[in-house]
C-alpha cells in the first residue's frame, strides 16, 4: 500500500515543485534592469539585447529555468559562468524578466530607411 501511495504522490510532489519554482522564477524586471547594467551584461549584448559582440537575448525564447542552467554553465568560452554565488536564481530571473521587456527588432519592412533604400535601387 505504501508502494501505491509514493507512487502516486511522488509526480504530483514533483510537479508542485515545479509550479511553485515557475511562479518564484517570475523575476522582477527592474531589478533586472540594474543588474544586467551592474554584471555588465550590456558589454556583450548590447543595451538592447540585440546589438553587442555576445549571442541576441532578444527576442528571449528561453524559459526562466534554461536560461538560468545556461548563465551558470554557457559551455562556449566566449562567454564566463556566473555561479549561484555570484547570481542567484532570483537575480537571474529578474535579469531573464528585463530581457523580456525589451523590445524585438523590427522586421525589415517596418525600417524607413531599408524602404528609402529599396524604393531608391528600383529608379
């Protein structure tokens, strides 16, 4: 009976876990905001996340949880580990919750000038 009882409270527990670790994972952006700038995240990726030498963060298609397993181990050498000693969990979910709000690159028929250009090469 016992056997039973763990066997069907063992995944329910572990999907709790989960849920309550996705909710906590949420992150604060402007928290955020000021650690991207105070790590010098923005050194590699450029204020927009989008823009420097380090791999786009925008648009951010990460879940809180991989892009936390990434920072801690990025297995590139372009890229430093920070450990939990150095960003926690939380720190990181702030960080991951700024990347979200920031904007995606517009597509190439929304840009002025890509437009000014085209319609000029077609004269």
């Amino acid at each position: 009976m016992k056997k039973l009882i763990f066997g069907f409270l063992a995944p329910v527990a572990a999907t709790s876990l989960l849920v309550v670790s996705a909710v906590a994972q949420q992150g604060d952006a402007t928290r955020g905001k000021k650690m991207f700038v105070d790590y010098s995240c923005y050194a590699c990726h450029g204020f927009s996340g989008q823009n420097g030498p380090g791999k786009r963060l925008v648009p951010m298609k990460m879940a809180t949880v991989v892009f936390t397993a990434y920072v801690r181990s990025p297995g590139t050498n372009q890229m430093p580990s920070y450990s939990a000693k150095v960003l926690s969990d939380a720190q990181l979910a702030d960080i991951w919750a700024y990347i979200k709000t920031l904007p995606d690159s517009p597509e190439a028929k929304d840009i002025p000038l890509v437009q000014q250009l085209k319609a000029e090469a077609g004269k």
